[in-house]
C-alpha cells in the first residue's frame, strides 16, 4: 500500500496506523494462483505509489509472463495534484508481442482512489489488485462491488464480519484467497517501536507483524473447490445447541461433523476453508433469517461464544470417504 488519499485519509492513516506496505513475497504467493485471469487484461493498482510499491513491481516483472495489456498505477500527493503511470503493451497488428511502453500522465486531482479521476481509471481496468487502508476497507469494497470489478486485495480478517462484507460471501460476490494468516508490513519512519511484532532490519526499516490478514476476491482458483475433510461423526453430547437459535456449535473447523445437515455455527476462520459446493454460508452470529439483529444468538447455557458463521451441509455433496 502506497500514499495516496486526500489530507483526511492522510490524517486518519497517521491516527489509524493503517499504512502497511506489502511484500513482493506475499504478493508472489498469492498470485500465483490467479495466472490465467491476467491475460489480456487491464491491471489498476490504485492505493500503489509505482515509486516503491511492490504490486507494481510484481506486475512489471512479470508483464510478459501474465500477458498483460496495460498496467497502471496512482501516485499520492498530500497537497498537489499527481500523476499516473502505465505500461502498455499486448500485440500489435502482425500477432507480436509490443515492447512495453511507459507512459506518465500527470493528475488534476491528487491521486485519491476515491476522487473522480481515480474512478475514471477504474472503469477502464478489468481487474484491481491492491493493499487499500485498512479504514477504509468498507468503503473501497462498496467501490468495486458497484464498479463491478474483478479484484484481489489485502484486509484484515475481521473484515468478513462486517455489515457491509459478509452479505457479499452470501451472494457469491466475495470470498478468500487462498492465503492468510500473520504477515510483515514494511511501515513508515513515524511508527512507534513495540515490544512485539515489532522489527527494525539492518537498514533501519520498521516492521510490523499483523495477524488475521487475509486476501479478499471474486476471482475464482481452483483450490477453492476442494473439500474440507470431515472425519467426526454427529454426537449431541459434544455439539451443544445454542440458547437461543436452532443450531449446533462447532468449536473447531476440523470438528465439523460429516453427518449432520442442520445449521452449524463455526469459528470465523471456516471462510479461508470454505467449498462453495460443500457448504453454504447462511449468516454469522448477528446476521441470520435476513436480517442484521442486536444481540448475538451464539449463547450456551448463558455465555456467550466468539462470533460464529452460521453454514449448512449442502446434501447432494455426500461426504467421498463415506
């Protein structure tokens, strides 16, 4: 993730501590999975300086290999207007691949993934593969959504639980990469040291490890259509009902029952494992029957149980080792 926003995403990223930039290592892991959607296509990284940012690195490494027609990226001046930055390339009129040209086209506005200018460029991108701020997750997913674009980007798992997100794994609009879990960010000069998850490498560069970090996209890969294996069979003694809800807690996704076809509610990490074909996603512990509720339903014998997904067995998938 790269500067870019107007002088209050600016404020809120130094408030926030939201501005972490990703590692090419991370991107080349993940990305890996996604080859086949590049070809052909227009790539937009626009919460990316292309003066430092590893997504434009990656993409201009790897422009011939993926088969990219166009790469873009925004550039963030707090105060200024900016510039864009594009490599074009795909095949000329003889079936060649073009020498990719780098073309800088300065901003009127100042490189705000938000501000009209920025939008524009969207519109024109197949895909956008980005860190976008961490405060501002809701609002860039809104953008895509309405855009109707094909994307793949960073967020914090805690994400999946939002109003605004978790109707979109619903509707079959959004779901996990392939990759989670704690990463390194790279972070600016103004941090404040900690004790933990907290590094200066020998150049002087602050890092920080966060957790629950998670790839959010509607590009599809074929790992996302493997089952999750299921070997523990049904028994009431050791799946309690909740209070107040018809469904079963399972405290572990690995404890998930092959035999049981009711609703089961699930720790949050079932959606980095989840088979569309296997299981559907009805809800989480707040939002069930279609509705957004002010007291969560995840309560056993009066304690409550950390935010739950609410899932069903989809039955014509019958559990293959049966």
């Amino acid at each position: 993730m790269a500067n870019n926003g107007n002088s209050n995403l600016h404020m809120s990223r130094a408030e926030k501590l939201d501005e972490f930039y990703t590692q090419i290592s991370m991107i080349e892991d993940e990305l890996k999975y996604y080859k086949k959607h590049f070809f052909g296509k227009v790539v937009f990284c626009n919460c990316d300086d292309p003066a430092e940012s590893n997504f434009w690195k990656y993409f201009q490494l790897n422009f011939y290999k993926l088969g990219l027609k166009k790469l873009i990226s925004t550039h963030f001046e707090e105060n200024n207007s900016s510039y864009k930055l594009e490599i074009t390339g795909g095949e000329d009129e003889n079936g060649q691949m073009r020498i990719p040209g780098y073309v800088t086209t300065p901003l009127v506005e100042n490189g705000d993934f938000r501000s009209p200018e920025c939008v524009e460029i969207m519109k024109e991108a197949d895909i956008i593969v980005t860190n976008p701020p961490f405060s501002l997750f809701r609002e860039f997913v809104a953008l895509l959504v309405d855009l109707k674009k094909e994307f793949l980007i960073v967020g914090r798992g805690t994400a999946t639980t939002y109003k605004e997100i978790l109707p979109l794994f619903l509707d079959g609009k959004l779901w996990l990469g392939r990759n989670s879990g704690h990463f390194w960010f790279r972070v600016p000069d103004y941090y404040e040291e900690k004790k933990t998850d907290f590094k200066i490498d020998e150049n002087g560069v602050k890092w920080r490890r966060m957790g629950n970090i998670c790839w959010f996209t509607n590009l599809d890969y074929k790992e996302r259509h493997e089952d999750i294996i299921l070997f523990k069979n049904y028994n009431p003694s050791e799946y309690p009902k909740y209070d107040n809800y018809d469904a079963i807690d399972v405290n572990e996704v690995k404890n998930i029952p092959c035999d049981y076809y009711g609703v089961m509610g699930v720790p949050t990490t079932f959606l980095s494992k989840w088979n569309p074909e296997q299981f559907e996603i009805l809800g989480s512990s707040r939002y069930h029957d279609g509705s957004w509720e002010s007291n969560d339903i995840n309560f056993i014998n009066g304690k409550g149980k950390f935010t739950r997904i609410l899932i069903r067995r989809i039955p014509q998938n019958e559990y293959r080792n049966e």
